[in-house]
C-alpha cells in the first residue's frame, strides 16, 4: 500500500486543494479533469491516492513508466547514486552518462547496422528540438513535414510540429508551421476512404505532393522539407498504420534528401514488442527521439540519436547544444539502470504474448458493447474506438468513461478498484491502453473485468 503522505506533510486534502485553488496557475494540463486525484503512492501497475482508493494505471503516464512504478532494481541504482555521485556539473565526462550512451549506440547498430551518436537533454519537447537542429544543420532547411494527430510537445519550436490547433491559438502566429499530412488512421480516415479498398491511398498522396513542382514542395531535384517527423505508432489515439505504410513513401521522399526523424518518446522501449517502433515497418530512421520511459519516468533525461555523418564532432561541434542538466548523473544512471532492466527480459517474446491476451478480452468487450467501433492492439500499446456502425466518432465519449472510471469503484474479486483511463483520437473517443510491460495475466483480467464494468455504465449514457 502507498504512505500516507497526509501525516507526514501534516496536511489534509481539503488543504492542498486550496492552496491549488489559490497558488498554482492552472494553465497546465492537471485541470483538464475537474477533480484531479492527490496522489499519495505507486507500485506496479497501480497508483494510491486520497481516501485509500486504488487505482490500475492503465496507461503508466503516457508510457513514462513502461517497467513498473517503483521497480525495486532501476530505484536502487538511482538510491545509489544520490550516496555517490548525485551532483555533477554537465561539462564533465561520468560513468552513467558514457555507459548508457554506449550501450543505446550499441543496440541501435545491432538492430540496424547503423552507426550512430547520441546527446542527451531534459524531457521530450527539448530534445526534439535538438534533433531538429541536426536536421537544420546538416541540410540547411527549416521546414518540417509532419504527420496530422501528431503529438512532439508543447515548446515553441515543436508547436510548429503538434497537430492540434488548440495548442497554438493562444500564441498568435507560427510562422515557421510544418508541412502537415493525413496520418494512416483508418478508423477515422480523412479521405473517407475504408482500409479494405483504398490501397493506401493516404501514402500515395505523400508521394504525390513530392512528385510535382507545381505541388509547390520539391522539384525534380530537391525539395523545400529538411526531415518528415514522425511518431511511427501516434500517441494521440494509439493509432497503429498498417505494415505497408512508411515503405510506401519513405524510399521515394529519402531519394530527395528528406532526412526520417523518428520520434520514439512514447512508442519506443519495447511498448509496441520490439525495442523501437519502426523495427516493425521496414525502414531506418536518421534521427531517433527517446524521454518517458528511458529513465522509467524516475528523471527527464531524454536522448537524441542520430547518423553518425550527422553528429560526428566534425559537424556537431561543442556549443550546438546544451541544457544545465542535461546530464544530469541521477537521470543517466537512471537511465543506465533501465536500460539494463530491459534488456535483461524477454520483452520481444512476452509483449506480443501479453498483448494479444490483453487484445483478445478487448474483443470480448467489442462483441458485447455496440458503441465499440473498433479495437486494436501492437504489443501493449491498445485502442479502443467508440463510434456508431459507420464510424462517426461518439464525442468526448472516452473522457466520459475515464471521469467514470476514476471516480467509482469497481470490484473484481473481492477487491476494490477505481481505473485510471487514457482517452484520445481525434474526437475524444479513444481509450488508450498502455499497460506496464510486466503486467500479469490475472492483472490483465481484472483491467477486462473493471473495463466491462465502466462499459455498462457508459453505456447507458452513450445509449
Ligand atoms: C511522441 C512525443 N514527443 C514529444 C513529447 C513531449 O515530451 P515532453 O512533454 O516531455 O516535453 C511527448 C509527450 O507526450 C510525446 O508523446
């Protein structure tokens, strides 16, 4: 069970609730829920929160946490750092930092045969941003292409590459917009088209607007765009492209010089059943993105790969890039510590295992349930879709289910639970699933077995 944190703070809840009523600026996500829960522990799978109430984190932080809340061996390197090196200023060398480096380049040449360099930086906007300086500076060009649904953060220079509007329009102009084009979401395809009969039509367009001067993008022989950006799997509705997509298009943009840009952050480390996403589409990214789950959620170091031609110190000399921590020893040893968790396990075996399991009881739900469109699954990253037989979205019917989920309880064998749900897609009518990757068979039948439960009464609402 988590501490209570009330005693030790000698605090109550009603307390904190004012003060965030009083103190804090609101302008994060944290109030996108009306009442948001005050956490007080995790463990595994599950988070601990006011009142005692238990939680199954079915999404484990967007994926920040893919090895467990407080998994005992990366918290024990992390303890262990903090009693021997838990300061070090960012321009010196250290051992965590080398070695983890070492052991990502290593991994990465192995799966690919490419070899590459890294730098390191805090959280995923910020080390986005510095993968987009690899693109500037190797090809001179600014402009991006981006895929619509995309998610690469919230800073200045990668709101030029989110889809969303709403993340803009406080802000004025963007003049510095990536070129934006439909992603394969084929739940809700935005040429109207069905998967079974358009023969990727979404991808020959990409191709097509490459293909002529006139399309006002490339030339025969060059084009405007310096990298296409991508989250191979998207974050926004765990959309998963069918297998064909990226070989569709990536060889013939890569013959005008378009570097890939493959922005892992939330798909990568093994959430999908392969150590990256792209592993499962056919091609190899220039410039590969990691945050979230590279310290297991413990620090915000991120990482940046790239070709080594792009980064070697010839081209990337010292002062390209810097952040005060962006070294930091307790984030790197973190993320050493991870690394190695991961590769100790059998993750390419037990994932696609585990979630064709997870994916199998979702379809029990979607024959019984007739406001499940659809389900879909790659390794333990899931959607489920809510819309009527023809595929028109049930808006905001996702975050429905998630209030309802967080704020009831639920029993699954004589145990109470309250569920922490996901909701995304376009129209707020997805329910994300991202488990975390050790999680157990009878742990998955008790998420089925909760989720049944939210279903019916969501039901009568959708209804
Ligand atoms: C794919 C992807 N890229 C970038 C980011 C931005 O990361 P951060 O919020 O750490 O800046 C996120 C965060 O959700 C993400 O999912």
């Amino acid at each position: 069970m988590g501490t209570n944190v009330f005693d030790n703070l000698q605090t109550s809840p009603e307390m904190l609730r004012q003060i965030d009523n009083q103190y804090l600026s609101w302008g994060d996500t944290v109030h996108y829920q009306d009442n948001p829960i005050i956490v007080t522990g995790c463990q595994d799978g599950v988070m601990f929160g006011e009142g005692g109430h238990k939680y199954l984190s079915t999404g484990m932080w967007h994926s920040s946490c893919n090895f467990g809340y407080r998994n005992q061996q990366i918290e024990n390197a992390v303890a262990e750092q903090l009693r021997t090196l838990p300061q070090a200023c960012g321009d010196f060398l250290h051992a965590e930092k080398l070695l983890v480096a070492k052991e990502v380049v290593d991994a990465i040449y192995e799966r690919t045969g490419v070899k590459g360099r890294v730098s390191f930086n805090v959280g995923g906007s910020l080390v986005v941003e510095d993968a987009l300086k690899i693109v500037r500076k190797n090809t001179g060009k600014n402009k991006v292409a981006v895929m619509m649904g995309a998610y690469h953060g919230r800073s200045f220079e990668t709101l030029n590459l989110s889809a969303s509007h709403r993340y803009r329009e406080y802000y004025n102009e963007f003049p510095g917009r990536a070129q934006m084009f439909p992603f394969a979401n084929c739940s809700q395809c935005f040429y109207d088209k069905k998967r079974e009969t358009c023969e990727l039509y979404c991808s020959r367009m990409i191709n097509k607007a490459f293909s002529n001067e006139h399309y006002g993008l490339a030339s025969e022989r060059s084009t405007e765009i310096g990298a296409f950006v991508l989250e191979v799997c998207q974050g926004r509705g765990y959309v998963i492209p069918p297998k064909d997509f990226y070989q569709d298009f990536i060889p013939q943009i890569r013959e005008k010089g378009v570097l890939i840009l493959d922005d892992e952050i939330q798909v990568g480390m093994y959430r999908t059943g392969k150590l990256f996403a792209f592993e499962h589409y056919g091609f190899v990214p220039d410039i590969i993105t990691l945050s979230k789950s590279f310290t297991n959620g413990l620090s915000p170091v991120s990482l940046v790969w790239a070709r080594d031609e792009l980064v070697n110190p010839d081209v990337f000399t010292p002062g390209h890039a810097h952040s005060n921590f962006a070294n930091h020893p307790l984030g790197t040893v973190a993320a050493l510590a991870t690394w190695r968790y991961m590769m100790a396990q059998d993750y390419e075996t037990t994932v696609p295992q585990k979630g064709d399991y997870f994916l199998n009881g979702l379809r029990r739900l979607q024959e019984k349930y007739d406001f499940i469109y659809s389900v879909d699954g790659l390794g333990l990253l899931l959607n489920i879709v809510f819309a009527d037989e023809q595929g028109t979205p049930y808006g905001r019917s996702a975050s429905i289910a998630s209030e309802i989920a967080q704020d009831n309880d639920f029993e699954w064998k004589g145990e109470r639970w309250r569920m922490l749900l996901q909701a995304g897609g376009y129209d707020l009518n997805v329910i994300k699933l991202a488990p975390y990757l050790d999680i157990t068979h009878s742990e998955i039948d008790c998420t089925i077995g909760v989720l049944d439960q939210v279903f019916e009464k969501i039901g009568r609402i959708i209804a």
